[in-house]
C-alpha cells in the first residue's frame, strides 16, 4: 500500500478506462494494477494515492467529492476540459488563499482540484485554526 494516510476508494464501471482516463485528464499515475478490477493509483505530485475500484456509477447528486492540491492550476484545468471533464465550478481564487476548480469525470465523480497561491491566516476570513494535531490554538 502507499504511505498516505487516507486513500479513496472510487467505484468505475470499467476500472481499466477510468484508470487510463484519470491518468491523461487529471495527472495520476498507475502504481499497480490488480487484474482489471482495480488500480491503485498516485497523484499529481506523488503526495496523495486513489483506488480505482469495479463497481457502479455514482449516485446523481452523489453527497461526495474528492479534493486533490495540485501546482499549475490553470493548466491543469485545460487538459481536464480538454479530455471531457464537464466543469461545475471554473478555477477562481478564493480569500482562504486557495485557487479551485471543481469538475464532474465522465463517470459521475466529483473532484475538486486546489492549489495554494497565498498564505492568508484564518482569522481574516473567519476560519478557525486548531493546529496540525487538531489540538485548539493557544
């Protein structure tokens, strides 16, 4: 298994498809394959890792997303439109310091993709910091 700490698990109708398509449209990587039901992939940067699973569709309205920081944000939005993905939400550059875009994969998932683009403090735009460890700021 690769060394993240939490790993998604997303179901495809056809892994080796979604797997090909992940890889060209958003930057991953295949790390292993296990027959064609599923794939362990690693993400854009190598810092994170999914799991490309056999399985049904999402849900319409599926209640999850999945969200990957990236660096080149804005390239990396026109190799995802340019390989179909169907955009909910155009990159835009939040007040957290955050720029994001969100998209749908042709098999209903949901990503959204963030890179960091400034270091703004919490508290200046209402948020509330309680540290790496989850321990509350002193």
């Amino acid at each position: 298994m690769p060394e993240s700490a939490v790993i998604p698990v997303l179901l495809y109708t056809s892994v080796p498809n979604a797997s090909a398509w992940l890889c060209r449209a958003f930057g991953f990587t295949e790390r292993l394959r296990i027959g064609s039901h599923r794939c362990q992939l690693n993400s854009p940067g190598g810092f994170g890792a999914l799991v490309v699973a056999q399985g049904g569709s999402p849900a319409v309205n599926a209640s999850n997303s999945v969200m990957v920081r990236i660096r080149g944000i804005d390239d990396h939005f026109r190799t995802a439109c340019a390989n179909g993905a169907k955009v909910i939400q155009s990159p835009e550059t939040h007040m957290y310091g955050e720029r994001q875009y969100t998209v749908a994969d042709p098999y209903g998932h949901v990503w959204t993709f963030s890179e960091s683009v400034q270091d703004v403090d919490p508290e200046s735009w209402g948020g509330e910091y309680f540290g790496a460890n989850g321990n509350t700021a002193a």
